[in-house]
C-alpha cells in the first residue's frame, strides 16, 4: 500500500511507503491517506496520528515531479488543489496529528510535516521547499505555513534559497518541537501520542481547532492566492527547464521567463 497504518494502542501510525522515490507524493498516495484519516477520524480507540516516512532516508522529497513536469498550468493547479486538500485536512481533523520527521521533509514533503499540529525531527532530517530550484514556487500551503510556523524572515530564506536546514536549526526557528536520535524518533513520537491519548479527547480536539484560530488571519484567501500564483509558474519556460534540470541530473539554467 502506498501509505501502511499500524495501530499502537490509541496511537495510528500512518507510513508513507514510496522510499524508492523517497515518498514522494503521488495522487494514488494523497488518495490512500485519505482514506486512511477516514478510518482513523471514525474509530473512538485511535485517539492520536503519527505521521512517518518509510526507509531510512525520507519522510517524503515532495510533490512528485515527474507528474508535474509536463503539467499545464491547469493541471499544475489542480495537483496543488489536491495537496491543499490534503494538509487542509489534517490542519483541521479533528484528533491530534503529529509528524514524525525521518529524513528529508522537502517541497510537499515540508508543506504536509507544517500541517500537521507538532513536528518531531530525527537528527538526519532535512527540511527544505526547493522549487525555486524547479522554477516554480511552493504550492501546498508552504507560503502560509513555513511563516506562520516559524517567522516570515525564516521562510523567505528557504523559499528563495531553496536551500535545506538540518534539524537543529530547524529547532532553532520553531518549525520543530524536538529532535531525536534517528532510532528513537517513533518511540518517543508514540510516547507523545500515547501522553496526549491520556486527556479529555474533545477537550484535546476543541483545543485543536482555537489555537489553529490564532494563527488563522485569512488563511484561506491567501492560499488561493498561492494556488493562483503556483498555476501561473507552469505558464513559463523556467519551470520546463528546472524540471528537465532534475530529471537529467544537472544544474538548470534560468532564463527568467
Ligand atoms: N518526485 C519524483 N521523484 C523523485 C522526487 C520527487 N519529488 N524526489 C526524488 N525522486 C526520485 C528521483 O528521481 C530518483 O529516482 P531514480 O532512482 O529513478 O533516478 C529517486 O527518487 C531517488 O532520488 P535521488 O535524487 O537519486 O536521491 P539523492 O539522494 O541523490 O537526492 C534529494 C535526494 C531529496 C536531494 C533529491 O531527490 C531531490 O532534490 N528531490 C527533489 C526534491 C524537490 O524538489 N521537492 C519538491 C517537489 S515540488
């Protein structure tokens, strides 16, 4: 399955399970976990989501590129419309969700990791939103999340550079609550979820749903302004070449246009 559950006591562990592609994330894999929060948001006994990368290198390198590189921009939009669904369901579902970040956490990889309510990093994580590299620009919430999360100073860096932060400075800036020797980081994961497993479940989820209001301030409005802004990037020639650039392996050449 393109995404495994395994439940741990109140604990569902939701794997993404491409590590050949390093979890890059496919339609069928958006579609699979979907499925899976259904069955999670209907089962009183699972009372916490961990979300984790399968393999040793990965939570998951993104928006899978090689579905993106011939998109129109019709198209492009659609997919990004598909990972908002996505991180917009979880930022809202109603039990808590935690990310349990094994490796690179990259482009839609970071984007889903920032929708989730806490990120817990192993020491190997990588935390980056890379586009710019593919000649385009975050489109899964990245914008809005990675500033909201951490600072609008931070997030411009990251976003303009492209560049990836290791763990430690991602703990550094908040977009991480805690970092873990890479063997121990789904235990101590579980351990969280099994502590928050312990209180008043609507308690715990009301909680979920006003301290996401503080943070609110038009969110939605300004992700269809990035939805708009990711669609217009498949319009220019940068983003054939950045994503040619990956697949050959190469450094792209920008044209600006
Ligand atoms: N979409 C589709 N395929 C991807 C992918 C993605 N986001 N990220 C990695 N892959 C594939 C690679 O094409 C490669 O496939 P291949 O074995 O058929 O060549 C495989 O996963 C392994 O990746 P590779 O690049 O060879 O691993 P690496 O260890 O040299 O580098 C990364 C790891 C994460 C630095 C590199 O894979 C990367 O930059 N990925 C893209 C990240 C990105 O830009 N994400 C944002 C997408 S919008």
């Amino acid at each position: 399955m393109p995404v495994e559950l395994e439940r741990r006591g109140p604990v569902a562990i939701a794997t993404l399970n491409r590590p050949e592609v390093l979890n890059a994330l496919s339609l069928e894999m958006l579609d699979e976990l979907d499925t899976l929060l259904d069955t999670i948001e209907r089962d009183p006994t699972l009372r916490v989501v961990v979300i984790t990368g399968a393999g040793e290198k990965a939570f998951s390198a993104g928006a899978d590129i090689r579905h993106m590189r011939e998109a129109s921009a019709l198209e492009a939009r659609a997919y990004a419309q598909r990972g908002h669904q996505t991180t917009s369901r979880i930022e809202s579902f109603p039990k808590p969700v935690l990310a349990a970040v094994n490796g690179y956490a990259l482009g839609g990889g970071c984007e889903l990791a920032l929708a989730c309510d806490i990120r817990l990093a192993s020491e190997t994580a990588r935390f980056g939103l890379p586009e710019v590299n593919l000649g385009i620009l975050p489109g899964w919430g990245g914008t809005q999340r990675l500033a909201r999360t951490t600072s609008s100073g931070f997030a411009k860096e990251l976003i303009f550079t492209g560049r990836m932060c290791p763990a430690d400075e991602a703990l550094r800036h908040g977009l991480v609550n805690h970092v873990h020797a890479h063997a121990e980081l789904l235990d101590r994961a579980v351990a969280l979820g099994e502590e928050i497993a312990t209180k008043p479940a609507w308690s715990i989820s009301a909680a979920k749903e006003v301290v996401n209001l503080a943070l609110d301030g038009d969110l939605r409005g300004h992700l269809a302004r990035e939805l708009d802004a990711f669609a217009l990037a498949f319009t220019t020639d940068d983003q054939r070449e950045g994503m040619a650039a990956f697949f050959e392996k190469r450094p792209p050449k920008f044209a600006g246009h």
